[in-house]
C-alpha cells in the first residue's frame, strides 16, 4: 500500500519543528497554521502518537490526528532523534526508516478507511493494543523512574554545596556534551558502527544543548519535581531543531522553559 505522507528533503525552508501535541491541537482546529512555515512531524512525534492509547479509546479521535498529520505536516523526518543527528555528522552512518514507513502505512490504512462514529474495537483487539503501546513506552518509563531516582542524590549535594543559586549558575554545557557523545558512542556501538566524533558540529544542537541545560537545572532545585514518561520523548524531540529552525509546543512547561532563557526564546514558534 502506498504511503500518504512526504518525507523531508534538504530543500524544505522555514521549518517548525513540531511536538506531538501539535497534531492533537490540529485535529481539534484549535489553531490556523501559518501560511509562510513548514510545520513539520518527526519520527520521534509519529512513533508517540503510535503507541498512544487514544486508538483503543477513541479510534475517530485518532484518525482525525492523523487526518491532521497527512494535511498540515510538511515533510516528515523519517529517522529517529539519534540517526538523524549522526547521519548529519557521518553520511555513512546506518540508518533505519523501517519502523516510521511501517507505522505510516498502518496511518494510511486507518486514513482512507471509512470509521463509523458507533465503531468500538473488540475487548481482544484493546488488549493487545494496549499491550503492545504499553511495551514501546517502558524505555521512557524506565528512563524517568531512574532520572527521577537520581535527582534525589543531587538535590542533597546541592544543599550540602553552594546552594541553588550558585548551581544555576554554573556552566555545564561541557559536561551535556560529554554526555550526548557518551549516549551517540553507545548507540552507535548497538549499530555495530565505530563513529569519529572529534569534530562534531555542536552549533547543529545548540538549542537542544541549552535547553537540556536549563531543564537538568529546573530539575535538580525543585523540590518533588519528577520526571515524566512523557519528558524523554519531549526531551528528545528537540534534538531535530537546527540554528534556522523554529520549534512549536502547547505544553506549557516547555514553552516557559523555552522563554525562560535569550538563547532559546528565539527558537520558540508562537501561534495566536
């Protein structure tokens, strides 16, 4: 079956890279997108509504997401937050597309299929929906329960050092970049693929970078802040957003954090 969706090229100009809220909020009409961007969908997005369990809940709701997709989205980024970034890095970097072009042709079966409003799935067919969303969202369950583990501990260095307001003010994007090496060496060693990362181009992520900055701190000096399962897919969403891109959220927490900092703001897409 062919796929009803475009992949991205290196021509698509004015980009807004999009959160998966994005797509809800389109489906409701709760916003005009803009005549003069590209609102654009990503792996990472299209890999999260997947796993949502709004299918076994509201299966009209989640084709008129999808509807949303298929008629706003420009191109799709087809590679996951980490192919994507290495891939730009080393053009020989393995990539697979295999689990997006699977997904959107199960989307564009669900799009062209006519669903009346009485339409309920059967118990069986629920269950094992949700089973398997359930097992595609368990590594960001387990990256926030071991996130949320660990501030613990640096919640109560912090209090025996220098105290939040010093914290704050510490530089600490060299060590975000040692770990996204950490992370991209890993993940390139599950690849069976040995990458050079000496001359990595970290102007591509600055936003990402800043950004990570400023959430690690939020994290580590409010008190009963956890992470969410939700947090890691958002996190990661915006390692896609390059220094001509814009990026476009309606979860209120990221948005502040966004303006919260000159060096982000900028990069933040507000719609009226």
């Amino acid at each position: 079956m062919n796929v009803v969706f475009k992949e991205i090229s290196a021509k698509t100009n004015n980009r807004v890279i999009c959160d998966s809220n994005v797509w809800y909020y389109l489906a409701n009409s709760t916003f005009e997108t803009p005549e003069d961007k590209s609102l654009i969908a990503t792996s990472l997005s299209i890999m999260e509504l997947a796993s949502s369990e709004t299918l076994t809940t509201n299966i009209l709701k989640f084709k008129q997401i999808i509807n949303a997709i298929s008629k706003y989205s420009g191109p799709i980024i087809p590679l996951n937050p980490f192919d994507y970034i290495l891939v730009k890095h080393d053009p020989k970097f393995p990539i697979d597309k295999e689990p997006l072009k699977n997904t959107l042709v199960a989307f564009s079966e669900i799009k062209i299929r006519e669903i009346p409003e009485t339409t309920q799935l059967e118990k069986e067919t629920v269950d094992d929906i949700k089973i398997e969303c359930r097992k595609t969202r368990e590594a960001t369950v387990n990256f926030a329960k071991f996130a949320t583990e660990n501030l613990v501990q640096i919640r109560k260095n912090i209090n025996k050092g220098n105290g939040k307001k010093n914290h704050v003010e510490i530089d600490t994007r060299e060590l975000i970049k040692e770990m996204l090496i950490s992370i991209f060496k890993d993940y390139s060693k599950s690849k069976d693929y040995t990458i050079d990362l000496a001359n990595f181009k970290w102007d591509d992520i600055d936003f990402f970078i800043k950004v990570t900055e400023n959430y690690f701190k939020k994290l580590e000096i409010t008190k009963d802040m956890k992470v969410a399962p939700n947090d890691a897919v958002d996190w990661l969403n915006m390692i896609y957003v390059m220094p001509d891109d814009h990026y476009l959220t309606f979860e209120k927490s990221w948005k502040n954090l966004i303006l919260s900092d000159t060096s982000t703001k900028s990069y933040l897409f507000e719609v009226s």
